[in-house]
C-alpha cells in the first residue's frame, strides 16, 4: 500500500510506496507554514488507511472466495470493490457532524475516503484538495493495472503483496523469466506480482524435480529431502507442494491455496479447522510428552501455515526457487563427471558452469514438454 506522512519543517504532504529495489516517495502539496499539522496528519492517517483498504480489494479479490452469494465473503469483497466509484465524492463531500452525530459508513475504503475528507474540511485549502484527489485517483488506477497484470509505475508496489489470485499476464511473464533463467532471475522479485511468479515457479519446480529423478533414480516428490543431505534447503513447503501436484492439483491451484490460508491465518481466521484436527492427533502422544506450561511453540513442530503469515506469497516464491537450486544440487551429484580432486578453482568453477547450464536445459525442455500443467 501507499504511505502518507508529513514533514513539520517544509509543511508537505508525501507519498510513499515500495518497489521491491527499494522505496519511492512523491510530494503531493506544499501547505503555508501554520497550516495545522494535527489536521494535516489526520489527513495522511486517512489516506494511508484508504490506501490500504484498495489494496486489499487486490489482495483479497471477490473471485477468490469460495461464495459470492448475498452477504458472503465474496460479495462484501465485490461492494467493497465497486466502492472505488465513491471514493472522489467522498473526499469532497465528506460527512460532517450534524446535532452531535456522524454517519459512518460500512465500508473501510470509503469510511476511509470520509475521514481524509473531513481533515480536507478543517484544513480549508483548495488546492490541497484538488491535489488529493489527484493523488487517490493516481493510487486507486495503481490497483486497477495491478488487477490487469500492469505493475508498472505505482502499480509496482504489488510485487510486495501477497495475492490469493493470480493474473494469467503476470504468470505468462514469469513463465517467460524462468524460460530464461530456470533458476529464477532477480527480476521475478521485482517485476512481477509474487504469487504469479510463484505459480510459474511450482511449474518449474515439478520439471526440475522430473530432471532429478530421472538422474538419481529417487522419486519426483522424494529429490528434496535427498538434497537436503548434500547442503540445507527449506524443502518442506517445497516438497508439499511437489506432492500436491502429483495428486493432480494445478500449480495455480497448489499456489493461491497455500498463498489462501496462510493469509487467512493473518487475519486471524481458522481457514481448515478438520486439518488442524488431524495434526492434533498426528503429534498428541508427542505433545503430551515433550510441551509443557513452558515450552517454545517453536518446539512442537506444530505450525499453523508452512508459510510466513506476514508475507506468504514471497515466501514460498523463495522457497520454490530454492527447492530448483536443490534439484540441480542432486542432479550434479549424480551427474557423471571426472574426478576433480585436483582441479583448481578456475577448473572447478567451469565445471560447474557446465552443470548449471546442461541441467537448466533439461529443465526447459521437460517445462516446454508439460506447458500444458501451467496453463
């Protein structure tokens, strides 16, 4: 989302937003000094909420949630989507207290959009209102494009966000990254929407872990835990999601379901409460056994998501990756080379060059043989 703050000293209003290389900041007005700096962050507190809330409509699409009947999750994320329409008259128009009452309303985003525009009323500046609608309007089109798959300009803050969709332009393009560099470039983390690119990367994990087995004679979903004896790797979430699409799950469906839950998770939902069942009688004898009024939750080896809650979809994007590096890892392992022993590092590096760039090319032609699982 985007940020607002004020600097005291020069009397402005800015926007902040994230890029994935780093932050970019904007001056949206310059107020005369004395202008009143409570109202003016009570306006940047409404905008950076309001800005939030849009995003959200991102993040948690209507198309997501399992109904869209009437009152369900899917409906109140679609009217709170077709709210982007009332936001500029919100801001202009906002409601104001009448006989000691004030009308508030349902929605966040324009509740939000009532707030900035009643700090808007107090400070009385209209060209600071013509620059704030300009500003929402600016951030609100950001989401838009993000929607369609356009992360450039604002809409490139969505490369931080974790989605429970994926636009099927953003996981063509990091498709055509991997295509590339099967290891994944740095530019899947800073062009492109993360849980696109990790729906792109769990197809490109499934062909490497292909390429593996075929070389070590281990099972697809098996490679990982093999790799992890040659040097440590996250190859849990990996490894899960291997098994997922053995069962027949796409790499769309495997993706947003993990990316799903664990920011249900994060909002403090209980997304699968028969599973969370299940691991409770998994692990009881050993949790009657080792926990106590004392224990480290981190010691039970019980976790609610694979993922981290704060930031899922990047998460597992480096971890699929990571679990590619492992495919190769094992694949050199088996790979018949000579002895190099007494190779120095110059001999070494390039043979390990070579091993990098066969194996990478095996990847690409068991993707290119199963491009179908990805679309």
């Amino acid at each position: 989302m985007t940020r607002y703050s004020v600097d005291p000293e020069r009397h402005e209003l800015i926007a902040t937003w994230g890029t994935g290389e780093g932050d970019l900041a904007t001056r949206i007005a310059v107020l005369p000094a004395g202008t009143d700096t409570a109202a003016l962050m009570r306006l940047a507190r409404a905008l950076t909420h309001l800005s939030e809330a849009a995003w959200r409509t991102y993040t948690h699409p209507a198309s997501a949630a399992a109904s869209q009947e009437p009152n369900s999750e899917g409906w109140r994320r679609a009217e709170e989507r077709k709210a982007f329409d009332e936001v500029p008259g919100a801001v202009t128009r906002p409601h104001l207290p009448q006989d000691g009452m004030l009308d508030v309303e349902y929605s966040p985003l324009v509740e939000s959009a009532h707030r900035a525009g009643r700090a808007l009323h107090t400070l009385g500046n209209a060209d600071l209102t013509d620059a704030v609608l300009t500003e929402v309007g600016t951030d609100l089109t950001a989401v838009e494009n993000a929607e369609l798959g356009d992360l450039t300009g604002r809409a490139r803050q969505a490369v931080l966000l974790s989605r429970e969709g994926a636009s099927p332009v953003q996981v063509a393009a990091a498709d055509r990254l991997l295509q590339q560099d099967p290891f994944g470039p740095a530019a899947l983390f800073t062009e492109i929407d993360p849980t696109a690119a990790a729906v792109a990367a769990a197809h490109w994990l499934a062909a490497a872990a292909e390429v593996a087995a075929a070389a070590s004679g281990h099972s697809a979903t098996t490679v990982l835990l093999e790799a992890d004896n040659i040097e440590a790797l996250p190859h849990e979430t990996p490894t899960l999601v291997l098994q997922l699409l053995e069962d027949g799950t796409s790499p769309y469906d495997a993706v947003t379901g993990l990316v799903r839950h664990a920011l249900h998770i994060a909002d403090g939902l209980l997304p699968d409460p028969a599973g969370l069942r299940e691991q409770l009688e998994d692990i009881d004898d050993d949790l009657a056994q080792h926990t106590g009024p004392d224990t480290d939750p981190e010691d039970t080896g019980l976790r609610l998501t694979p993922l981290d809650p704060k930031r899922p979809a990047p998460d597992l994007l480096e971890d699929l990756l990571a679990g590619i590096r492992g495919c190769w890892l094992l694949h050199e392992e088996y790979d018949e080379h000579d002895d190099d022993e007494d190779w120095d590092d110059e001999h070494a590096e390039a043979r390990q060059a070579r091993s990098h760039g066969n194996f990478a090319q095996l990847v690409r032609e068991t993707a290119a043989a199963n491009h179908d699982r990805l679309i």
